[in-house]
C-alpha cells in the first residue's frame, strides 16, 4: 500500500500505542540549547533520573549570546549563568556540545544540518518551535516544550498524536526576484495562520524539486507559522549532495547503505493525502508583511487593507494591527520608512542568502538614519562569508557585521529593537514586542527585501533598487 513519507517515519519510530490514544514516538535525534534544556535538566535531578542516550543529543548555544562580541563572561549575568548551566549539564551527561571556541557554534536549526546530524527519515525534536526547519531533509522534525524536552531525555520518546498530511504543490517557476521566503509567506498568507493546525505540510512540485537545501529549510522553518507542526520535502539527489562528506554523515558502505534507506522513505507515488493545494510559482510576489501575525502579507506592490473593505472577523483585526504598527489604511507598504535592517535568523542566516544578497550590494549603502544587522547563523557560515570577502561587501555597504547567533530574531541579547522602532527583518515573526521592545514593529520580507530597504531607508522593491533581472 502506497504511503507517504510522514506514515512510513511515523510508523517507523512508534514505540506503542497509548491509551490516551496518542502514541509513544521514539526521537532519533534531541537537539537542545540553552533556553529550554536548563529546567528539563533540572527535572531529571529531581527525579534522580540519567540522560537515556546521550549519544543522541547535541547541543549548542544561540539564543542568548551576544553577536557583537562573545568575550566570556557575558555582560548580561543572566545570559552568563545559562551558558555555564548548558556547559555542565552537557559535561555531566557526556552530551556533544558545540561550544563557542568549538568554530561550529550556531543556531540549532543550522548546526544540525551543517554537521550532517540531520538526516532523513528519522525524528527530530527540539526545545524551540522553529524544529520544523529539519524537515527539509525528510525528517519528522517537532518543536517541543520543556517537558518534553525532559521527557526525551529521560526516555528518547514523547507522547504525540498522529497527525494529517497536507500535500502543498509549488509548480512552474519563479519570476526574478522571487525567493523562497516570498513562497512561505504567500503560502501562510493565502492558508492563513491557522491552516495547518493538526497537519503535517508536504511540499513539492517544480519548484521545490529546483530548490537548494538551504531554500527548503526556509520553507520548513516557517511551516509553524502556518500552523502545522511539521513541514518536510522528499529527500532526493539534491538532499544526499548536501549530506554527503559532512562530520555525522555515513561514510564509505554505510554511505551507499544509508542513501538507499533515506531514498526508499520518500512518499510513494500515489499515496493518500486527508489534502491537496496547488499554488503557481509564476503568481508568487516579492511578499512583505504588514501586521502582526505572519498571514498579514501582501505583495510589494500592494496597498495595506482597509477595515473599512473587509468582511467577517477582519475589519477588527486589520483595524487592531494598523494601530499597532502605525501604518494607514490604504496606503502602499513601499515607501514605508524603516529604522533598522535585519539580515539573520534560523530563516535566512545561511550562506546562500549572504552570497545572494552581496551580488547586488556593491555599490550601495545604507541610508542615514538606518541600523542595519547582518548576523551569521554559525561560525561555519560566519568564516566562509569572510573567505569569500562577503563580509568585506557588507561592511563596505554600511552594514554592522555580526558573530553568529540568533540576535535580533527573539532579542534575548542586546541586539534589541528600541520604543516603536520599525525593522525590515529577515526573520520569521512579526508579533507585538517579538524584536525586545514592547512597541518595536517588524516587517519580515527576504534577505534580498532586507537589503533594498537598508539603502533606500524605506520598504523597497529589491528588483527596482538592484535591478534583478534573472
């Protein structure tokens, strides 16, 4: 019976059945850091209890460093006293830990793949709710809370129910200047916030079948922004190109042996799906948000709503974000003056999007008045940026070069937004106060978007500002 790659890992990993009627998932690999693992830590001392397989954990250290400098120790105490906690738990447990002198130091969406730690067709979970981002290697990848992150540790399970599989189909092809963040941001705009509540999305079609590793994991990242709990692609040749040589991936026979397993776990042609979307890459546009959810989107060339014209729940919700972000009803989002400039996070920190983004950058700078923040994601992806002299091109253009971590994406460091400041950001969520101030405004768009409103000083059509053509 024909399956699709969800029921195969499912079933693959199900340990029992419970009598709550959810089932006991085994999770192949744990990825922490230092926000959630120090209380499920905690939990296990409590309860007396070890690490139940420390081989399949590893750790790293993202949300809280500071990326203007990583000099130990921290100005901030508190940021201070996680790192060490990590560090001694890491050590207590024998647990892999990829430290900050380690040079493959970086946000835990970013390591796992770099390190060749996420593989398909296993489960991985992590205490953070951007997990979905391993799915691009056709993995089961959750985000979890505490609990379950102590729940893995002491048992390589958590208690889970099944979920739906919505198959979203991308076809045809992009127009210029169309990248993979401006396709998960239609995609929530159009299947709203709360689409995917108690599905896992597949995506495929032309269009993914084209897309590099690192532009599917900007699609899974943002899967849970479009309520799903998981967002996968098929492993393919582009997947086992990308794995092959790295740290944690087989090598030699086990190579050939694990390329076999991961290609047979890819869905079956003609597998059931409880549904199907179809959705034109041609009809995609350059997308930027406007409100305070990730489904607030339009194109670049559109006008922000108008309460007045909307139906049902709308006009109050239209009404509430208009408010908060200070925009008026009706008016075009370009143009809309900026203060700051974000190019980082688990969505768009990888190498791709800093080469993409220094192709045009030459020749421009940063307008007055505006802060703009280029952050790797890793130190891998820092040190190459600075063997390729892409650096060299963002410092050139006026833009603050950062180390790596997650900055301004959560701000729980000093990279912070300040009063009502409104920030182009490459990031994933644009809810109230997400970028440290409790009035802050984002506005998420691609890296390319992120580029063309730091030197225009305002929300700008990156194929006007850089002449994109192809």
């Amino acid at each position: 019976m024909a399956q699709s790659l969800f029921q195969k890992v499912w079933d693959a990993h199900s340990v029992r059945t419970l009598a709550n009627g959810q089932t006991q998932l085994l999770i192949g690999t744990h990825l922490i850091h230092e926000v959630t693992s120090p209380q499920a830590f905690g939990m296990l001392r409590d309860l007396g209890l070890p690490v139940a397989q420390p081989h399949r954990t590893f750790a790293t250290v993202d949300h809280i460093v500071p990326t203007d400098q990583q000099r130990e120790p921290f100005r901030d105490p508190l940021a201070d006293a996680m790192i060490q906690e990590l560090r001694r738990n890491c050590a207590a447990h024998g647990i892999t830990y990829f430290d900050l002198a380690s040079g493959r130091q970086g946000i835990v969406h970013m390591v796992g793949p770099e390190q060749g730690i996420t593989q398909p067709g296993t489960t991985i979970a992590c205490g953070d709710s951007h997990t979905s981002t391993h799915g691009a290697f056709g993995a089961i990848a959750l985000g979890i809370g505490t609990s379950q992150v102590r729940d893995v540790l002491a048992t390589q399970t958590i208690a889970l129910g099944r979920l739906k599989v919505r198959r979203i189909n991308v076809e045809g092809r992009l127009r210029p200047g169309v990248y993979a963040k401006d396709v998960i941001l239609h995609l929530i705009r159009r299947l709203g916030v709360n689409g995917g509540t108690g599905f896992a999305y597949e995506y495929g079609g032309a269009v993914f079948d084209r897309f590099s590793m690192e532009e599917r994991m900007t699609v899974c990242n943002m899967s849970i922004e479009g309520g799903a709990r998981v967002g996968y692609v098929n492993p393919d040749e582009t997947t086992f190109a990308y794995l092959r040589g790295r740290p944690y991936a087989p090598a030699g026979a086990a190579w050939d042996q694990a390329v076999a397993r991961w290609r047979a776990t890819a869905s079956d042609p003609g597998c059931g799906y409880d549904d199907v979307v179809t959705f034109e890459g041609e009809d995609i546009p350059p997308t930027v948000t406007w409100g305070i959810n990730p489904g607030q989107a339009l194109a670049i060339t559109e006008n922000v709503p108008d309460p007045a014209t909307a139906t049902g729940d709308e006009p109050a919700a239209i009404a509430e974000a208009l408010a908060y972000m200070k925009l008026s009803a009706g008016a075009p989002i370009k143009g809309t003056r900026i203060d700051v400039a974000f190019l980082g996070s688990c969505t768009n920190a990888r190498l791709s999007d800093f080469q993409e983004v220094a192709k045009y950058l030459p020749g421009h700078r940063v307008a007055p008045g505006v802060r703009a923040l280029a952050v790797p994601g890793s130190q891998q992806v820092r040190q190459a940026c600075a063997e390729l002299g892409i650096d060299e091109i963002f410092r050139a253009a006026g833009f603050e070069w950062r180390e790596a971590g997650c900055s301004m994406c959560l701000a729980m460091n000093p990279d912070r937004l300040q009063g009502d400041e409104l920030c182009a950001s490459s990031s994933n969520r644009n809810f109230k106060g997400r970028q440290g101030s409790p009035t802050g405004r984002t506005l998420l768009m691609s890296p390319l978007m992120v580029a063309a409103a730091a030197v225009s000083g305002a929300v700008a059509d990156a194929r006007e500002v850089f002449g994109v053509k192809s």
